[in-house]
C-alpha cells in the first residue's frame, strides 16, 4: 500500500516530543491551587486547548484568569523534556514546505519545548490559541495545509491524542496514531471511517535509523508530479504488541536522479 502526500502534519506533545511529565506536573500543580481534581483533568487535558479544558472545571468569568496561570505555569517548567526517539532524523530529512505543526499549546509554549528537545521550529505553526476552534475540530489541520499550500487530503497528520486524530480524520487527511501518551486502545478511531485513514502502532522492534515495522512510512520523495509519496510496506501490528511510550524513525529521504 502506498500513501502518496505532499506534506506531514505533526502535532507536539506526545508526537515530535516526551514531555508527558512536564504537562501533567503542571496540571497538578494548577488543579492544587484553583482546589480542582488532578486526576480528572488530566484524564481530559492532552491533545487539547488548555482554555478549552480549563472552561470544563471553572466558571465563564475565570477561564482567561485561569488559562493565564496555566501558561505561566508551563513556560516555567520544562524539565525532562526530550525529543521523542527518530524525530530529529525524521524532521531534518523533510523539505522545509513540507511539514509543519499543529498544536494546541501556544506559539511560546510550543517553540519552547521543540527547542528544550532539541528540534528544528516549522515555518508552518498553527497554535489552539489563534484559532477558533480548537482539537477536535479540523481547523488546524485545514489552516495549515493552506499555508503550505497543499490539499488537505494529501497530508499525513502525526497524533498521540484522540482529539488531534479525529481532528485529523476531519479535515480529511490521512493519520498515524502515535502511542507515546495514550495506548493504542485509545486511539481506536484512526483506523474508522474508512477513506484514505490508516492507524499504525508502534512495536517493541523499532530501531534508530531504519523502518520500524509499526510506521509503515518507507521514505519520503519527491519522485512525482512535485509532491512527495509515502509508502507503506507493512500491515499494522496489533495493539497486543503495542507499547505505551515508544520510538518512532523513518529512512532518509531520497531524491530525484
């Protein structure tokens, strides 16, 4: 099977970076002062806008106040933060048009743990803060892909969440669950709807600097028509041979002789 795109579109948190730890410490952090839950605002915070999980947990006149705090928050605390194993490689073989980010997280935020990671900023990133909707909606993906000028349908959006993958499957791209954050049981939806949609998860065997079985993506070209083709050459693994943090890689990019 052969996936022909012209551009990936990644979200951050659990996909281009590990920072896991930092967000849930500052959740906590957060719940402890505004005498929330912890627990139960995590079960519902990644993948999404914080003022749209915040708004679930305050009251109307608060939420700015209380989205203020939470940003300041993780601004302060990038401990720990790295790159999710094969995304430098993977990043610095992509033409600079053909990618970019979409997150949920700020401008500042985002730029700051790509950076605490080790890893190149996009010339495209869309922020939830600049948008009017926010993950599950498609807004994003679809911003994007018309910054870089492409159609929505030739891009392989990279998530770890279930919003950003239905967000993802919306806007008619095709998407790769990702199960550094959430399990592969969470992220289910990747492979419905029918379409172009595909999930892939990753396995125990995936090795720094080659094709893991679980991506499915041989290479990235530009070897037709000016726009790039990712093959895949495998079946997805079950999630029984999933695991819950994980690595993900890609082969170099080839170019045209």
């Amino acid at each position: 099977m052969e996936i022909r795109c012209d551009a990936l579109l990644f979200d951050v948190d659990g996909t281009l970076v590990d920072s896991t730890a930092a967000i849930e410490r500052t959740w906590r952090r957060w719940a402890a002062e505004w005498s929330h839950d912890p627990d139960a605002i995590i079960a519902v915070c990644h993948g999404r806008r914080s003022k749209d999980v915040i708004a679930q947990f305050v009251a109307a006149e608060d939420v700015a106040r209380a989205t203020a705090r939470l940003d300041e928050l993780e601004l302060a605390d990038l401990a720990g933060i790295v790159a999710v194993p094969g995304a430098p490689e993977l990043l610095a073989g992509l033409p600079a048009r053909a990618w970019a980010v979409v997150t949920s997280g700020s401008h500042a935020l985002a730029s700051s743990r790509l950076r605490a990671a080790g890893l190149p900023l996009p010339e495209v990133m869309v922020n939830g803060p600049d948008l009017r909707h926010g993950k599950p909606h498609p807004e994003g993906f679809l911003t994007a892909a018309r910054l870089l000028g492409v159609d929505p349908g030739r891009c392989v959006v990279f998530e770890d969440a279930p919003a950003g993958v239905a967000a993802g499957k919306a806007a008619g791209a095709a998407v790769v669950a990702v199960t550094v954050t959430n399990p592969a049981s969470a992220l289910a939806q990747a492979d419905g709807g029918g379409g172009r949609r595909r999930r892939w998860v990753p396995g125990q065997r995936a090795l720094p600097g080659r094709l893991p079985g679980w991506l499915g993506l041989r290479g990235f070209t530009d070897e037709h028509e000016g726009g790039q083709r990712c093959r895949s050459t495998s079946r997805p693994r079950s999630s029984s041979a999933a695991t819950s943090r994980s690595s993900w890689s890609s082969m170099p990019p080839r170019t045209r002789t």
